[in-house]
C-alpha cells in the first residue's frame, strides 16, 4: 500500500484505544519514513522495491528516526498551530513517541507483508513471506477503512464523555 492513506486507519483505531498514550502524528510520520525508500525505487526505478525499509530489522531503524524526528517536529508543528493544553505548549512523552513510531514502522510491515510479493519481513533472517496472502487485498482495504471510521467514532466518543466529566466537575 504505498503512499495511500490506509496505514492511517490502524493509527487512528489505535488512537482511540490508547488516547494520550499514542501519538497518531508520530504514527503518521513512521508511515512516510517507511515509504521513503519505495518512493525513490519508483522514482529512480533501481533497487528493490520494498527492501531492507520493510523488514522488521529496517522497521527498527526507521522507528528510532522516526520517533526521534518525529517528536521535535510533531512539538514544532502544534506549536505552530498555537495548540496548547491549559495554556501551556504540548509536549510529547518520550514514551509516547516511542512506542507510537514502532507500532508506525511495525504494522506498516505487517500490512504490506500480507498483499507484496517482494517483501522478506525477517530479512536478514529469512528471506521467506509467511503472510503472503492470509488475506485479499480487499480484505486488507477494508479492515484498515473500517478500522479508522470505527477508531475516529470511539475518539470522539471518549473525547466527548471526557469534556462532559470535566464539565459537570467545575
């Protein structure tokens, strides 16, 4: 699935699961980094597709770039957008950052893996694909679709409750 917005459906579901313990501006990064280097196959037309960047030991890499460019530019951008937190500038955890761009780096492997003929996930272990078509692209489509319109839906449910609670204290 290069360069298509579906990756961001697993982020945005796992951001209403996780909330403030997940950032789906680091996960969003994660999936640019990791189609960085098919970006310049498909533009220079030399290499492999998607190399040693989908691999989980590549996805490893990308996910410390990630997480480490990432948080200062995520930081940046709120800042520019005058977003705060009780008047004060949002920061984000290193925790958050962290674990946000290896579940980015991670599940990007783990999805394009079950539909890309020429990805090796355990390189440089095993040069096999066991997730080669458990499940049809199709199916691929829509669990990722769904996944986001299910995730945005429970966000904003839990944003709500939680503003009404808050709310109601005061």
């Amino acid at each position: 699935m290069p360069f298509t917005p579906f990756h961001m459906g697993l982020g945005i579901f796992t951001k209403a699961l996780l909330q403030g313990s997940f950032s789906l501006m680091i996960f969003g990064w994660a999936q640019i980094v990791m189609d960085i280097q098919p970006l310049w196959v498909l533009i220079t037309g030399e290499g492999h597709l998607h190399g040693f960047s989908h691999t989980y030991l590549g996805g490893t890499l990308l996910a410390l770039f990630s997480a480490v460019t990432g948080k200062y530019l995520s930081e940046f951008g709120l800042r520019l957008l005058g977003m705060s937190q009780g008047g004060r500038t949002i920061t984000i955890r290193w925790t958050v950052t962290v674990g946000s761009a290896f579940i980015g780096t991670f599940s990007h492997v783990a999805l394009d893996s079950l539909m890309h003929s020429d990805l090796q996930p355990f390189y440089p272990l095993s040069v096999d694909n066991p997730f080669l078509a458990l499940l049809s692209v199709e199916a691929i489509h829509k669990l990722c679709l769904y996944s986001g319109l299910i995730g945005a839906a429970v966000y904003f449910w839990v944003q709500q409750r939680l503003a009404r609670r808050d709310r109601i204290q005061f």
